[in-house]
C-alpha cells in the first residue's frame, strides 16, 4: 500500500482555501457581510494561502515522484496549480502599482494643498488627523511629476458648477458644496473592496483663468496603488472635456 504525501494533501487543501478566501473576501464586503477592512484581510489570506500552496505542491511533486512510493501527486498538482493562479490574479492587480511611491494623500498643488473642513465629521473620519503630510510632497512629485492644478478659461462659478457636475458624473458623492468661497467636499468607493475615499476641491481665480485643484486622501493602508492620482486624473479628464 503506497504512503500518501501528507504535504500534498496540505498543499491541495491550501490551495482551495486561497481560492475560496481570495472570492468570498470581496464577495462579503459587496454583501456588506464583512467590513472593507475585515474583507481586504480576507484577500490577502487568500493570496498568503495560494503562496503555501506552490511552495508545498512544489515540495509534493518531489515526494510523489515515480521512485518514492507516495500517493497523492494530483493532490500536489492541485495546489501548486491553484497557488500559482492565485499568485498570478494578485500580481496583476498589484502590477499596475509598480514603482508607486508609498502614500494615499495626493493633490495637484503639494504645496498648498486643499484641506478637509467638513470631512471631519464624517462616519470613519472622526477622530483622525487629516492634514497633508509634508514628507508626501517630495515622494509624490517624484511619482507623479505630471499631477498639476488644473485651470480652466472661464469664471469661477462658472468653473465651480463643472467640478460639482464632472464629481456627479464620476459617481462621487458630495458631502459639502460652498459656492461662494468656491470649495467642495466629497467621498469616493471603491469598486471591489469599498474603500472610502476623501475628495477636496478648491477653486480660484487668476487673472481670466480659474485655477481648480484637487485632493484625494485614502482612509486606510499607507500606499493607494495609484488611485488617488487616477481619481484626480480622471477628474481632469471630465473638466477639461466640459470645457471644450
């Protein structure tokens, strides 16, 4: 009677429970089972399984070879196959990422960045510091040396109502709006994990332009993988198209 590879069976068992992790993670947190937060951890589990299950399906594959005796190589197969689709998923969902600076608070002016008035008060923000970190500046201008104010050839509330109107479009939802002083608040979700993120917009005037710049700041991890800037960038895209 051959001996079963107890590592393959380990790395088999690994390699479905990364699959299931790496689905339900996401899944819970649409649901609203599971809090983004809990649900991300989920994810990553998952992606911590699928790396044990090549490790050891690749161990298994030895020990189950044709000389040893040991039963169990589909078992094998089954997890260094499922560990290394899962490794796959998340490196390409990391692989736009790559060389990224390390921050989740990006804006169009680090200098003089747009601040959160009302965003404070907001459910999850409460109690939190919400101030532009100094040291992002020179990581972000390294990052992203293309993010710039944006400015546009009309009146400022004229301007104003294209940044409430391109903020709708995108799907944010506006937490505040102060048309006189030109400045308004909103939060963006992410799609797959619900991330909240906080938005500021400031707009002012120069000479016969309107200069429109923008903050979007994440509220967990210390790196966005480049949604911020995306968001900024996509919010550009939506005023100067507008404008014409």
């Amino acid at each position: 009677m051959e001996t079963p590879s107890r590592v393959a069976t380990l790395a088999s068992h690994l390699g479905v429970a990364g699959v299931l992790a790496l689905v339900a993670g996401p899944l819970a947190i649409q649901l609203g089972a599971l809090s983004p937060f809990v649900g991300f951890r989920l994810f990553l589990l998952g992606g911590l399984c699928g790396l044990l299950a090549l490790v050891l399906g690749a161990i298994g594959l030895w020990r189950t070879r044709a000389t040893t005796g040991r039963e169990g190589r589909g078992r094998a197969v089954r997890g260094a196959v499922l560990g290394a689709v899962i490794l796959v998923l998340i490196a390409g969902s990391a692989g736009s990422a790559r060389g990224l600076p390390a921050i989740n608070d990006i804006t169009t002016d680090p200098d003089d960045p747009p601040i959160f008035v009302f965003a404070g008060q907001l459910p999850g923000n409460q109690g939190r510091d919400l101030s532009y970190p100094v040291e992002f500046a020179a990581k972000q201008r390294a990052g992203y040396p293309a993010l710039a104010p944006i400015r546009l050839a009309m009146s400022r509330p004229d301007a104003f109502q294209q940044c409430v109107r391109a903020a709708e479009s995108l799907g944010w939802v506006i937490t505040i709006s102060n048309p006189i002083d030109g400045t308004m608040e909103a939060t963006a979700t992410s799609r797959i994990f619900r991330f909240v993120d906080d938005i500021a917009v400031r707009s002012r005037v120069d000479g016969a332009t309107t200069v429109i710049d923008v903050r979007s700041k994440s509220r967990v991890g210390r790196g966005d993988m480049g949604a911020n800037a995306k968001r900024i960038e996509a919010f550009r895209k939506q005023l100067t198209a507008a404008a014409g």
